[in-house]
C-alpha cells in the first residue's frame, strides 16, 4: 500500500482494517510492528489523515457502546504515535425501537463521549454521510450543537448523491464542519450498485470538487476502494494509480 501510494504521489492513507482485520488498532502493523510501520511512511513522507473506526453513534446496546469506546481509546492512543487528526464515526441505522429524535438524543449523546476521549489527544470525530444520516438535514441534527473544532463531517459522496442532494447544497450546508472527503464512482439502479473506476460511473465527481473549491476547502480527498466488500470492483492496483491522475486532471 505503501509503495503503490509512492509511486502515485499520493500523500496519504486511510486505514481501515488490514486483510482480515477490520479494526486497524488491532492489527500487527499498528501494535506489534507499529514503530517499523511509522518508520515506513515516514520514509516517503506519507501521512494518515484519518483512522475509519467502525464506531456507530446510535448503538443503543451498553456492553457494544463500551467496546465502540474502547477502540476510541485505542484510536486516540495510536494517533498520538502517527500523527493522525481524526477518526471516522458511522452515524448508524436508527432501530425499530428508537423514534428518530430519541436516536439524536442518544447519537449526540455518545458523540458527546467521543469528544471527551479525542479531544486531549488532538483527534476530530468526523461524522460520516452515510446511514440513516446521509443527508445535512439528518447530518447536522447530530452535529449542530458542536464546534467545528471538535466534530467535523466527511462527506461520502455516493450517499448524499443517491439521497437526492446537489453537491453544492450539501457543501453550502456543511461547509462549517467539513473536514474529509471520500471519493468513489459507481453505476447504481433501485437494486443494484456496481463500483467503478472514477469517470466511468453515475457520481459527478467534477461537480463534487467545484463545489468544495467554492468554499476553499483545503482538505483530503480519499480514494475508497470498497474491495474489501465488492469482489468486482477495481482492483487497488489499477484504481489508485487512476485515481491520482484523475483527481489531478479536475
């Protein structure tokens, strides 16, 4: 991954999980071998921008809610070693039992917590677009009575897209807390969802970037492979290097 990102002039990398791992903190690279992994990317001079958590805000279970905060913990821990400012946060599905304001209640609740753990560490929750909290009408119940300083959004922009939203709305409505940016394209009808390579799908890519450029976003924007969860879509070896000569070319 490493090397790949080199060879691309690619500044970054977004862990989630490594082969059957999912939780990076987890993961021999960054315990055992943490110091030689460090020793890796800062060799070339590539950063980690953003830790992907599996954390769920609406987790109404006490025991799983404490696991979520326990790889925090770890988050938070490890960032401090790899220089890492922030951490993806899922806002979840909202469950048959809870009404949708009873889940902002205990969403803001549990990011509320999040804060208190990233916070002295110098790390950012990022809420991601995604979920039951795709839209910045849903995305911003949950994240409005935070500053930008200690939450932020990454915008996903498949799922705002297929929410019905114009770039430039979402970007006009969140422009306060966005932070990070996934990019991917797809082909999708109501039953199905094929990735792509960038320009090959349904996403307005370009549209996407003019309108953060609207506001002076200065952030990152990463590439998510989704290989882990579609065997058919590009393979890392092709989709990286076409990545970074896309994204170069908008």
């Amino acid at each position: 991954m490493i090397a790949a990102c080199k060879s691309s002039r690619i500044g970054g990398i977004d862990f989630r999980g490594i082969q059957t791992q999912i939780d990076t903190t987890l993961s021999a690279e960054f315990t055992e071998q943490l110091n030689d992994t460090i020793k890796s990317l800062r060799a070339l001079d590539i950063s980690i921008p953003c830790f992907n958590s599996s954390i769920s805000l609406i987790t109404p279970a006490a025991d799983r809610w404490q696991q979520m905060l326990d790889e925090a913990h770890r988050i938070a821990k490890l960032s401090g070693k790899t220089g890492t400012l922030c951490m993806r946060v899922f806002g979840g599905g909202i469950p048959k039992e809870l009404t949708r304001e009873e889940s902002i209640n205990l969403g803001t609740r549990h990011l509320r917590q999040l804060v208190k753990i990233c916070k002295p560490a110098g790390l950012r929750p990022l809420l991601e677009t995604h979920d039951d909290w795709r839209t910045f009408q849903e995305v911003q119940t949950l994240v409005q009575e935070f500053s930008p300083d200690d939450v932020g959004v990454l915008w996903d922009i498949e799922h705002t897209i297929r929410a019905g939203e114009a770039p430039a709305d979402t970007v006009s409505a969140l422009k306060g807390h966005l932070a990070h940016v996934h990019v991917k394209d797809i082909n999708f009808s109501r039953d199905t969802r094929q990735n792509v390579l960038l320009g090959e799908g349904q996403l307005p890519i370009d549209e996407c970037v003019k309108a953060l450029r609207s506001i002076n976003y200065d952030g990152w924007y990463c590439l998510e492979t989704e290989k882990r969860w579609m065997e058919s879509a590009p393979d890392p070896e092709q989709s990286i290097p076409q990545f970074a000569e896309y994204m170069r070319m908008i």
